[in-house]
C-alpha cells in the first residue's frame, strides 16, 4: 500500500485563539475536498480547543505540540494525554529539537511520551535530527541512529503503526536553509533501515517520514517528488494560510 502523503503545521507558540480562528476561516476553503494527503494542524495549547470547533467536518485534523508522559499528577505547567484526548485533538508532536535544545528533552523522555501517546490513542509525529555542528562533523547518520534507537525503544512492531517520524535538520528550521530534496531523502533512508532493523520490513515500509526545515510553498512540491519524503512538519509557512494550502497543494 503506498503511504498517505502527510502535511502537518506546527505553529509553536504563535497565534491567540481568535489568530487561530481567522486562520481556519481563510484556509479551509481553500484545502475543501482535499482528498491526497492528510492534513494536521498543531497550535499552542490554548488554541487547540478553537482549532478543533473550527476544523470539525473538514477533515483537517487538529494536534499539541507537546504533552507528559504521566496520565495525571503534580506536573506543573504540564498537559496530559488523558487531556488532549478529551477535547478532542488526534495528534501530538513530540521531541522537537526545540523541545530538545530549549526545555532538555532527552530521548529517553521522548521515549516515555511515545510510549504514552500510543496507550491514549494519539498520534504521533517524533522529530529526530541533527545540529550543524554534528552534520559538518559527518555524524549525521550516528546522530539519526541514536535519536531512532532511543525514541523507539522497547515500543512493540504491533503498536507501532500510528507512529510518524519527523526528520528535521536543525540547522534547517527557521533559518530558510532546506535540506536539498537528496540530503533529506538520505536522511529519511538511514531512519527507515533503521526502523526496519528495529521493528521490521512491514512497519518500516508503512512508516510515514516527514521532512521540516524551512518547507516553503515554492519548495515542497520538489522535496515531495521525492519517494523517501513522505510529507512534511511546516513552521514559519504554516501561519498564514494561503502559504500552507499552498503547500498542501505542492
Ligand atoms: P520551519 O520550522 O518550517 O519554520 O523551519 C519547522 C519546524 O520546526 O517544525
């Protein structure tokens, strides 16, 4: 079966709830009926409520950024499984190299929300990647492997279907530098082998890559033509709307 192609936005921390509705207002119009991929939008926890009133009926689905690994307790500032659940958001991105580089995240850490994620039935998109330093230095694939091996730890092939992988090169996001459609194609080929030793030919083959970093209208369409690239984590582009169904379009 060939995968669903797979455009996701994350907002990270833009837009109130009312930005959050004006989005949807000019968007889904222009992404009605769109059938080719799936379409999953991730804003900042206060928004998601509205995203999902906003979104219900159009098919476009409605993600956090973030979440705990634990079902409840005195997490602070922290937002659960059981919760995202309950209003009604089908997806969760984990292990951002923002989450990674701003907040700690280890991926042991990540491992844990993974494992949590998939108990409570959300989907979710687990960023790997790796920094500049460590790409000049050729430890691309070294970095790619380890981040692999840690997040997916201990998950069993027949709980791993919902899982989506997210490779985004670090120096990539935000500065308007993309990976060429090769490097990141190269990328995703070392995560799937990865995955196939891991949990087997079946999950690894089904298994949805996404590329970030940078993705931008006139970009996506040459980084989709690519069979490793099986979708894409959008930041900066996906705050406006025509600029995403522009890349939903690719
Ligand atoms: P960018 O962000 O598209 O703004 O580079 C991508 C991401 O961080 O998910």
């Amino acid at each position: 079966m060939p995968r669903k192609p797979f455009i996701a936005a994350n907002w990270k921390m833009y837009k109130t709830p009312a930005q959050a509705q004006d989005f949807f207002k000019g968007f889904l119009s222009l992404v009605a009926n769109h059938q080719r991929d799936e379409i999953v939008v991730c804003p900042s926890f206060t928004s998601i409520s509205v995203a999902i009133a906003a979104a219900t009926g159009s098919g476009v689905a409605i993600g956090a950024q973030n979440m705990h690994f634990a079902e409840e307790g005195a997490y602070t500032g922290e937002t659960s499984a059981l919760m995202l659940r309950a209003i009604g958001a089908t997806h969760v991105i984990l292990g951002h190299s923002e989450r990674r580089q701003y907040f700690a995240e280890t991926d042991d850490l990540i491992n844990k929300k993974l494992k949590t994620a998939l108990q409570h039935h959300l989907i979710p998109i687990v960023c790997v990647g790796e920094v500049l330093a460590e790409r000049e230095a050729g430890k691309t694939d070294e970095v790619l492997l380890r981040q692999t091996r840690g997040v997916l730890a201990g998950i069993a092939a027949a709980d791993a279907a919902p899982i989506v992988i997210a490779y985004e090169p670090v120096w990539a996001i935000g500065t308007g530098k993309t990976a060429t459609p090769q490097i990141a194609s190269e990328a995703h080929g070392v995560v799937r082998a990865e995955v196939a030793q891991l949990l087997g030919r079946e999950v690894a083959e089904s298994l949805r890559i996404l590329y970030g970093g940078s993705v931008k209208p006139d970009n996506a369409t040459a980084l989709m033509a690519e069979a490793e690239i099986d979708g894409a984590l959008v930041g900066g582009a996906s705050l406006d709307p025509q600029s995403f169904a522009k890349i939903v379009h690719y």
